[in-house]
C-alpha cells in the first residue's frame, strides 16, 4: 500500500510539474528565441572590439568603434522579430539580416534605427559596406525620401523600445517597426546570411536589444 501511495505521489509531481521548455523550442505561432535573456549563446563578436553583455533579460552593446554582435547560425528565409533602445543623444543602430562576414566586417542588408529625428529614416534598408541607400529610400532622391517618410510616419518612437519585423521570402524583403510597414521590396543580393545587432561607435553610449526571436519559413 506505501509502495502505491508513492507511486501515486510521483506520478501527481509529474503531471502537474511546470513545463520547462528547451530553449530552441517553438512557440504556438512557430518562433524560436535568438537570446534566452541569461547568457550570450548562439552569438558571437567577429570583431576585436567591442563589449556585450546581459543584464535584465537584454543585450547591452558597448564599444568606441562600430561593430555587430553575430549570429553563429545563417538563415535563409524567415520571419525575424526584435526590440531595440537606443542611448539618449547621438546614436544610430539596425538588425543585419542575411548578413555576411569576412575577417573584421559584417555587411549587408540592413533594416535601419535612426536616432535622428529630423531625419527620421528607421525602417529603411541599408545595404551595409555596398550599396548604401540604394532603395528605400534612395539617398539624395527627394521623391524616394518623401515617399519613404510618408510610409514610415511617427511609427518609431525615439526614446522608447521600438519593435522590428523583418520578412525574407526569396527575393520579397519586408520591414515593419512596431507594426507599421516601412520597407517593401525585390532584391536578390543576398539569399542567406547571419543576423546581426549594431553599436554605431559612440564612446560611453549602451544600445539595448531584447525579445529576439525568429521564425523559419519553409
């Protein structure tokens, strides 16, 4: 009877234990986190500056020179989703997507954070170390920026988390901040690549990232 009585207890334990999820396990709607909020697992820094480290669940990036903190793996088409706070005063950021690497750079496709708010171009696609804003907007076109400022609107928020969607699906490149659309385009530069998070450079500036997960699509 003692013998029951345990194996009851046991089996109750169980069933009722809490579920511990594996940290690259699937949500309900198919994302898995790039960032557990403990430890910096999955990610690596190619460059031989530049300080991250986790503090509350958030990545903290510090540097005197720019650099990106990488993604070990590649990825080819998915759906991409992350929050970013920039540092009060000058600053400037963005998520790499499809990125690439050689000894001492990070390049590539780029959805843009731009502290600047006169300027204003967070959500647009920069092509890092090539082609620059060769799209949306095109830089120094004046109906391409208007265009894209009207698309963007107020959608980022300055001094205030800011969420960032971004869709691969072949060549169909998609980048939405907090909800909005900003960036829409045909491009077949790169297929697949790392993702990235930026510092821009400024000395005694942290950038903050958190919430960084992504979905793979078939």
């Amino acid at each position: 009877m003692k013998k029951i009585k345990l194996l009851l207890l046991t089996l109750g334990a169980i069933a009722f234990s809490p579920v511990i999820h594996a940290k690259n396990q699937a949500d309900k709607d198919g994302f898995v986190p790039l960032f557990d909020g403990k430890s910096l697992e999955g990610w690596k820094n190619p460059y031989e500056w530049g300080e991250f480290k986790v503090v509350d669940g958030e990545f903290h990036l510090t540097s005197p020179k720019k650099f990106f903190l990488i993604t070990e793996k590649k990825y080819s088409d998915f759906i991409f989703e992350g929050e970013v706070l920039l540092p009060e005063g000058k600053a400037n950021s963005g998520f790499l997507f499809r990125a690439q690497t050689k000894p001492g750079q990070v390049y590539g496709y780029q959805a843009e954070v731009d502290g600047d708010p006169k300027r204003g171009w967070s959500g647009g696609l920069y092509d890092e170390g090539r082609r620059m804003w060769f799209i949306s907007p095109i830089k120094g076109d004046k109906a391409s920026e208007a265009a894209f400022k009207k698309r963007a609107g107020d959608a980022f928020k300055r001094n205030d988390w800011n969420t960032y969607r971004i869709t691969c699906k072949g060549d169909h490149l998609t980048i939405e901040v907090n909800g909005v659309v900003t960036t829409d385009i045909h491009d077949a530069k790169d297929s697949e690549g790392h993702i990235a998070i930026q510092h821009h450079g400024e000395k005694g500036q942290t950038y903050k990232f958190r919430n960084l997960r992504i979905k793979v699509l078939d």
